[in-house]
C-alpha cells in the first residue's frame, strides 16, 4: 500500500462535508463509518492490514450502489466513497 491511512481520512472527511446535501441518512452513515474504522486502524495498524480494511469497506459501498438509484446525489457520493477506498 503506497498511501497512507492519513490519506484516507483526510479524502473521506472532504467528502463527509459533501453529504449534507440530499443524501440519505444511509450515506452518511457509510461515510461516517469509513472514516471511523480507518481511525481506528490507524491507532492500531496491527490487527488487520489496510488493505483488507479498505476492501472491506470498498464491499460495503458496493453494495450500497447496487441498490441505489443513479439520479440520487447519494450515488454520486458512494461511488466517490468506493473509488476513494479503491485508489493504491
């Protein structure tokens, strides 16, 4: 992994400030989520490696995007967030 988890945060915190806007309480919770679980790797880089981490999350919003609709602005937002998880 080339990035560090700092890099992450400091991404998804960018994009929690984008959801505020007619997102759906189930994107905010996913981004709040992300950002959580990355803190908490980050204070403990030993219990698991970053990328199952972000590839656990990267799943989460994944599945979140196959159900939900294309004209949301919360798509726009989890596709954001997937892509932002999926960057080495």
């Amino acid at each position: 992994m080339d990035k560090p988890v700092s890099y992450y945060i400091e991404k998804l915190n960018k994009l929690e400030d984008k959801l505020y806007y007619k997102c759906r309480q189930i994107s905010i919770d996913l981004v709040q989520n992300s950002i959580d679980e990355l803190m908490q790797y980050e204070e403990d880089p030993k219990r698991m490696p970053l990328d199952i981490v972000l590839g656990s999350l990267a799943y989460k919003a994944d599945t979140v995007l196959e159900v939900c609709d294309r004209e949301l602005k919360d798509y726009e937002i989890i596709f954001e967030l997937k892509r932002i998880l999926e960057e080495k």
